[in-house]
C-alpha cells in the first residue's frame, strides 16, 4: 500500500523542503532566493520556515521579473 500525501493546511509552516517540493526546485534553490531576499522566512529556534503567503508573493516577484 502506498503512502498518500496529505496537503499541509493553508495556514501551514513550510520547512525548506517541503518549501521547494512546493515551488518544484532543489533546497539550495530556495535558500538564493532567501539570500537574495526575495523569499521572506520565519525563524523559530533553528529552524527557517515559510509561510504559503511569502511564497505566493515571491511567486509573483519572480513572475513579474519575467516578463
């Protein structure tokens, strides 16, 4: 049987991982984009997360940037 999926809630911190499963690039992908400040984090303790909102707005920086 396999594993299934779940979708995190709308309201969920993504670790860096799943950050990059969400945007389909590598982990260090995710982190330029944060060193570049284009991608807005939360730190809690040692751990950096994010937000869907910060992604959706770096999304559309990005997306703007393109065209």
């Amino acid at each position: 049987m396999m594993a299934r999926l779940r979708e995190p809630p709308a309201d969920h911190l993504l670790s860096m991982q799943e950050a990059a499963e969400w945007l389909r690039v590598s982990k260090w992908s995710v982190y330029s984009l944060i060193h570049a400040n284009q991608l807005h984090t939360i730190k809690i303790g040692r751990r950096r997360l994010v937000s869907r909102e910060a992604l959706n707005e770096c999304v559309k920086q990005l997306a703007k940037g393109a065209a």
